[in-house]
C-alpha cells in the first residue's frame, strides 16, 4: 500500500513538472494565427533584436543561433536599431584574469558575439547576467565591461556601469529602453561590501524609487525593460523539467528515476536557488518591479536566463524570454505562457510610430532563421475623438474641492475623527473658469505627473516656461498604491469603495487653499516662492485624451523652479 502510494505520488510529482523542447502554444486558435502580423502598413520607430545567454560557445566556433541571428541582422537591420544581449555573456564564471587558464575560452565566448555583430548597422547592448558576475563578483564583472566596450569601440556598450543597478537609456521620443542588472539585486551584499561605492543608487529601496519615476515620468512612451532575470517563466528557473532532468537530475548521467521528481519538486516550491523565481529576493524583486509596471500604459520585459523562448501574459505584465543563445532547456505551457520553443533562437522586438508593438520568435535549425510565433504587444493608441470642440464656457463659476455629501458628516463622526477642514472643502468659491488654449498665453500638456497622492499634469506654455498643473482634490487610490500596497496593484480594486472615501475625508485634515497663504507671507518677509493660481478647468478640447482623468473641477497652477524661470523676481532672479 506504502509502495502504491509512493509511485502514485512521484508520477504526479513528475507530470505536473515534465516540460519539452518542442514548439508549444497555449491553445489551437494561437497555433493557427502563430504568423499572423498586424504590421501591414504602420511606420517603424525602431526594432529591437534580443537574444540571451549566448555565452557558451565552443573553442574555434560559434553557436546556431549567433549564426542565423547575424544573417537576420545584417540583412534586415537600419542605424535605428538595437541589438541586445540579455546577459550570461560568459558561462560558467564570466571573464577571469589575463593569466587565468580559463581565459582564452571566456574571450572566444565574448568574440563570437562581437563578430555577430561587426556589419550591424546600430547599437549594440550588453547586459549582465548572474553567471557575469561569478568571477569575483564586481571585479570581473569590470573585466567584461572593458573588454566588451574597448571591441566595439563604443564606452556605453555594456549597461548598467561599474556594477550599478540600472540605466535608462533615450531611444527616441516614443521609445525608452531601461537597462537593470537584476544580479544586482539578488546578490549576497554582505559579500561585496563596496558594490555601490560608485553608483547614484545605494539601496535597494532608492532602487524601486528610481524605477517608479522613470515609469511615471516616460509615462507616454513605450518602455522596454531589458534585465536578465524574467518577471515569470515556464522554464527550469519557473520549476519545469524535461522528462532527461526528472531520470537524470545530476550533471553526471546517473539515472535517478523518482528522486529526479522529487528534486524538481523540491525546487520548484522551496525556493532552493536564489536564481529560481520562488526565491525570496527573486519574489520581492519581481513583485515590486511589476506592481511599479502595472500603474504605466506600455511597458516590455525582455530577458534571458532559461535557455528556451517563451512569450508570457499576465494581469498587464508582458514577458518576453530570449535565453537560447548558445543552451537549450525545456518549457512547460500553461499558466500564462502563450508560446514556447526549447531550443537555440531568438526575438524581435518591432516598435511602431502609432504606439503599438509586435514581437517575433524565431528558431535556428541549420544555422537559419525560421518563424515560429508573431504576437501582437501593444495596439495601436486609441484614435483620441474630441467631443468639446467649439464647446464654449462662462467666464466664472462657483465650485467647491468636495460635495456636500462627502462634507456632511454626523455629530459622532465628528465627535470621533475631528472636524478637520470639511466645511472649507464643502463650501463654494467664486473661480474664474480656465481652459488650457487660452490661459496665460496657451498651454500644451508635457505628460501626467508623478505624485504619490496628487494628480497633476506637467505643462508647456508657448514661451517653453513649464508649469504644473495639480487637482485639488488629491487621489486616495494612488496614496494606498504608492505607500501602502506597493507590491500589489490595487488601484483598480479601491475605485469608489469605503477605504477610498475614509482617506479622501483624511485628506480635510489639511487646508485646501493655504499654499495660497504660504506666497503671500513669503513676500512679506523676502523669501523665494512660487506663484500659485486657483481656477476652476472643465473638461475642454485642450485637454485631449487627459480628459478621461482630468477637467471638471478646481485645480491650482504654479511655476516649476527650474532653469525656465531664471528671470523670475520670486525666484531670486538667479540669472541676474
């Protein structure tokens, strides 16, 4: 009975981990459109050639991937372009030494590639991988930076730098491409003491802060986030085995039937490798970085790391796995994987001049390229349709920052919570009213701003002057996302509930109107301010597809101190 139970337990132990290098799709109806584009007549901002792990060729030769991703490139690719190496440049342990006897195969691993990419018209990125970090830890990975940067002639080829954790990089003004070293974050601190000694950023913490505002502030763009470690993977690192791992679970061949299930159990629920995605830092890491992606309109993952091709959807988050550059492991459908292929390849990452996206995965049998899936990342930014247009407005109005059911609370409730500012936000105010084309000159709307509580937006006016633009009434949601959930996406859950009226009510706490008595005393006793105006701003042709968020009701504008305001008398007149 014990040995029954026994065998039924690792046969379900080793089909519900048993993976395959084969091509495999979620379902039929993607199988049937697997090569259906929806490129046909867009314009291309830019394409983005990715492939990961590609550092394990042998002496005197390249890899099958390298070798049909070069033709695919040199054929295809324009100066706009970017060929990406997902880390893993250099298995086992990176580069070492000059005189280390490992040396001579670590340099061929990094020429080949170089070689790949010798007539590609663009740019070409290195990012890191763990296994680049495993010679001495910052020093080797130094090592690799400088050789790869001095081969290409080109000191920005290897992001992020000097074992920092990330770099934004400008690609066009539609496109962002946000480099992170996710070895970074996983690695043993207490091992590399002096990691951070030259990088802007020194915690973790300051680490998610930077991300946040490169997603909020790039808000408008299509953001391309290149790290080695995938947000989620149906791979080995996900806990999915091929039939070989489950009999053959050592790297010496000795068949272990049974214990082999047992070991992929084991890890994939234990959390044994800091480099499997159930891993602690791994699960803090992913859960920040994608809660933080969650709260943008258009943002890609791109990785390596398992030695396969996976394209994978889940709540908004769309990964993309390119780890078969020189290895090959199998893959697992189901969960949120729409595709995957075991073997050597690659992707393409097209971008389009309308906002939308389309990826393609490609396999690399005999040394050419062959089509496997093409899927469709983003659509096309909705057409925005202007129902104000010639909608005129009265010149003043009577507004209040809240109504009087959200001010109007019991005896007891006041007794309770205090009778804060309700009566100031629930009492009307003569305001002039605004709209955004004909206000002080005329406005154009730069981007959302990025406020943990306010919801404002940044605005040029026709003299280049920037200006912000801020409700108000504050957002509850956005403070419980920013501050309080942060590795859960929950704005969408706390619209219109009972939580989200009980901060709102908070916020009276505090007076809506005294930044307007904060200029007026800094006036009095010399110090530099700002300038705020209070109006009230429907919602008007101006304000384009921000109308959605924003218009109807009071808002307060101010100067931003910057360099535009350099002549300004309350700024101290710094250009003097």
């Amino acid at each position: 009975m014990k040995k029954s139970y026994l065998i039924t337990l690792l046969s379900i132990l080793f089909l519900s981990n048993c993976a395959t290098h084969d091509v495999q799709y979620k379902n039929e109806e993607i199988k049937n459109n697997s090569n259906t584009t929806t490129s046909s007549g867009k314009v291309l901002e830019r394409t983005l050639y990715l492939i990961g792990d590609a550092g394990n060729a042998y002496l005197g030769e390249s890899t099958e991937a390298l070798k049909a991703f070069t033709k695919k490139i040199n054929k295809n690719s324009s100066k706009k372009d970017f060929v990406v190496f997902l880390g893993d440049n250099i298995y086992e342990k990176g580069l070492p030494k000059k005189e280390s006897e490992n040396r001579k195969i670590a340099e061929h691993r990094i020429d080949v590639k170089i070689e790949a990419v010798k007539d590609f018209k663009g740019k070409v990125l290195f990012i890191p991988g763990n296994h680049d970090w495993y010679n001495n830890g910052l020093p080797g990975l130094k090592r690799q930076e400088k050789y790869i940067e001095k081969a290409l002639n080109d000191k920005n080829a290897f992001q992020p730098e000097k074992g920092c954790p990330l770099k934004k990089i400008n690609v066009s003004e539609n496109v962002l491409i946000l480099a992170i070293d996710s070895q970074w974050y996983l690695e043993d601190w207490d091992k590399n003491p002096t990691m951070n000694d030259e990088c802007d950023i020194k915690t973790r913490k300051d680490f998610f802060l930077e991300i946040e505002g490169i997603f909020k502030k790039n808000n408008n763009k299509t953001i391309v986030v290149v790290m080695h470690h995938p947000t989620m993977t149906n791979g080995s690192h996900g806990g999915k085995y091929t039939l070989n791992k489950h009999l053959f679970p050592l790297k010496r061949k000795i068949p272990l039937p049974g214990i082999g299930s047992l070991i992929a159990q084991v890890r994939s629920q234990g959390g044994v490798s800091i480099q499997d995605n159930n891993s602690k830092l791994y699960i803090d890491l992913m859960k920040r970085i994608t809660t933080l992606a969650k709260g943008s309109d258009k943002v890609i993952f791109a990785s390596g790391h398992d030695h396969n091709l996976q394209y994978l959807e889940k709540e908004g988050i769309k990964q993309i796995v390119s780890g078969s550059g020189s290895k090959t492991s199998g893959t697992s459908m189901g969960g949120d994987c729409l595709f995957s292929y075991g073997k050597q390849g690659y992707a393409v990452l097209d971008i389009f001049k309308d906002g939308s996206s389309e990826v393609r995965f490609y396999s690399s049998e005999n040394n050419e390229s062959n089509l496997l899936y093409t899927k469709e990342v983003y659509a096309s930014e909705k057409k925005y349709i202007d129902s104000y247009k010639n909608k005129e407005f009265e010149s003043v109005t009577n507004a209040s920052a809240y109504s009087k059911e959200d001010t109007d609370k019991s005896n007891s409730y006041k007794w309770f919570w205090g009778d804060h500012y309700r009566y100031v936000y629930g009492t009307d105010i003569k305001v002039p009213i605004v709209t955004l084309d004909q206000h002080n000159g005329g406005f154009k709307i730069e981007r959302k701003g990025g406020g943990h509580q306010t919801r404002s937006l940044r605005l040029t006016r026709n003299d280049n002057r920037t200006y912000a633009l801020r409700a108000v009434n504050k957002s509850a949601v956005q403070f419980l996302q920013s501050v309080v959930f942060k590795d859960t996406y929950v704005e969408k859950d706390f619209k219109e509930t009972y939580t989200e009226k009980a901060f709102l009510d908070f916020y009276t706490s505090s007076h809506p109107y005294a930044t307007f008595t904060i200029a007026k005393m800094s006036e009095a006793i010399d110090l530099y301010h700002t300038n705020p105006e209070l109006f009230y701003m429907p919602k008007h042709s101006a304000l384009g597809k921000y109308n959605e968020e924003f218009g109807d009701e009071l808002y307060i504008m101010e100067e931003r101190p910057d360099d535009t305001f350099l002549d300004i008398a309350s700024f101290g007149k710094p250009d003097a």
